[in-house]
C-alpha cells in the first residue's frame, strides 16, 4: 500500500473522530465538577427527594409534634392547678402561670421546626380559653358580689374567639391571626405574648387577693366557729371514700384553716393587680371589637352568598 493511500486514510478517519466529538447528540453531557450524565443524575436525583419528601409526610404524625406535646403538658399543668386552686394559692399560682408561660414556647417551637398546623392552633386557642374560665370560675365562687362580672367575662372571652376562628376557617390560620390591617390585636409576637400575659397576671392577682385581702374576703377575718362549714359533731358518720380524700371538700372546717395557714401578705398582689388591670381592660374592648369584626365579616359572607345564588327573589307582579 503507497504512502499516499495510508495518509488519505488516516485523515479520513481523523475527520470521522473529529465529526464524532463535535457532534452534540453523541456528546456526552458533563456538569461543573466533569460528571457524566449529569441531566439525567438530577432529575433521578429529584424524583427521589420528591419520593422521599412524600414518603415522610405520609409518616407525619401531627399530634406528637413538639408544638402539640407542649401543648398538652399546659393541660396537664392546668389541671393540677385547679387541684390544688381551694386550698394552694401558691402551688396553683406556680402551676397555672408556667402552664401560661408555655403559650409563648409552642408557638417559638412551631416556627423553629416548621411545625405549625391548624390542630395546634386550636389546641393552643381552646386550653387559653378553658384555663381562664376555670380561673373565672373560682373568682365568682370567691368574690359571690361580682359574679355577673366574670360570667360577662367568660361569655365574652368565649364569643370572640370562637366568632373569630370560625370566620378564619376553612384557610390556615394561626391564633390571632385576621385579615391585614384590621387586626385589633398586636401583630408583634413580643407584643402579644406581653398583652396576654398581663390579662392573666391580672386574674392570678385577684386569685391571690382572694387568700390574702380582708378586705375582699372578709372570712379570712373569721375564725373557724363563726364560719359555721361542716363541723363535725358527735356521733357524727365521717366521710372516709377515696374520692372525699382525693377532692377534698374547700368549705369544710379543716380546708378553711389551711386557707388560713397559707394566707399571705396582699402587697404585691395588689400591686400587681393595679399594673396590669389597664391591660386586662384593653384586652375586653379589644375582644369586643374582634367580636364585631367578626359578624360583620360574617354578614359580609352571607351576602355574598345570597348574591351568588340570586336571592332575594323579586316578586312576580300580578
């Protein structure tokens, strides 16, 4: 074979190579780090995270979330605290204001782990309004003359809020959370945590006064004779159940010289009554303009409603 016919040869098959790697179909395709196949790595690599992702939301278990396990370790503590709310007022306040403190924590610990959901919100908006009524509660029984305040307070507290989740359902929401700029309440979480927290120091305030203050409980002057609650007499049968034992009984004799025996001095509860009573009155005008908020988005809705579905019907003229 001539050499000229070798060299025609090889260039021939130089060009062929040539060809072949400037070809863009054949060409593999190579990333920034000189990796193959790089297009096809990617979007492997996306249906499998997309794979993965659905996988653990499938796996979710909303109740045992850290805002949620917070949650029910408030109820926990309520519970105790109204245990020991006819007799403790120091042990009820501690347990009843840590379970309030906790309120702030669920929501921080929502927004670290990207766990907010509408069950927390409602969980978190329901143990407020049942722990303040059950404080409530205690405050009528305690001070007879204001009764119809605190039944006004919890009607009030109780309305508002329900009027006011409803209306922000079925959409996610979050507790307080209202249409922009017209929200009554503080947006700042800062802001509301120090707002509701005040409202209830206002209330653990008047609780402690109730062990504390001759002057708004008047039978913490008396001694136990002149009270006349439950005294035993001879011959008398004493209630020896388990559930006598558990819950004991606040009007009896021995549960009022307890109440005694814990009674404190009323200077700081008054003080703290009168700090944060400005608050606490600020907090009912503001459930009353979220109540009215409320049905006028409400009525809004319903008129709409009727628009849609061409209601009112004109009447046919004879």
């Amino acid at each position: 074979m001539s050499s000229s016919t070798r060299s025609s040869k090889k260039s021939s098959s130089s060009s062929s190579k040539v060809s072949r790697k400037a070809s863009p179909e054949q060409q593999p395709l190579i990333n920034g780090n000189g990796n193959g196949n790089a297009s096809a790595k990617s979007s492997s690599n996306g249906t499998a995270a997309a794979a993965a992702s659905t996988a653990v939301a499938e796996e979710e278990n909303i109740f045992v979330f850290y805002p949620n396990i917070i949650g029910y370790v408030r109820i926990v503590l309520a519970i105790a605290s109204l245990y020991y709310m006819p007799l403790h007022p120091r042990t009820c306040s501690l347990l009843y204001s840590v379970s309030c403190l906790l309120d702030a924590l669920d929501g921080y610990a929502a927004r670290i782990f990207d766990q907010s959901t509408r069950f927390g919100a409602v969980l978190d908006m329901v143990t407020d309004r049942c722990t303040t009524s059950c404080l409530l509660m205690f405050l009528a029984c305690a001070f007879p003359r204001w009764t119809i305040v605190f039944q006004l307070l919890i009607t009030l507290d109780f309305a508002s809020h329900y009027m006011h989740m409803y209306v922000l359902s079925p959409p996610p929401c979050t507790q307080h959370a209202q249409p922009a700029n017209e929200s009554p309440f503080p947006t700042q979480q800062t802001v509301l945590f120090v707002f509701c927290a005040l409202n209830e120091l206002f209330f653990i305030a008047l609780y402690l006064l109730s062990f504390s203050s001759p002057l708004l409980s008047p039978s913490l002057l008396k001694s136990v004779g002149e009270t006349g609650a439950a005294q035993i007499q001879a011959g008398a049968q004493v209630n020896t159940s388990l559930l006598s034992a558990i819950f004991t009984n606040p009007y009896s004799a021995a549960a009022l010289e307890l109440a005694r025996a814990n009674k404190m001095d009323s200077f700081w509860p008054w003080v703290l009554t009168g700090v944060s009573f400005p608050v606490m009155a600020a907090k009912q005008f503001i459930n009353v303009v979220q109540l009215v908020n409320a049905s006028k988005w409400l009525a809004e809705g319903d008129l709409q409603v009727r628009r849609e579905q061409g209601l009112p019907k004109k009447k046919k003229t004879a």
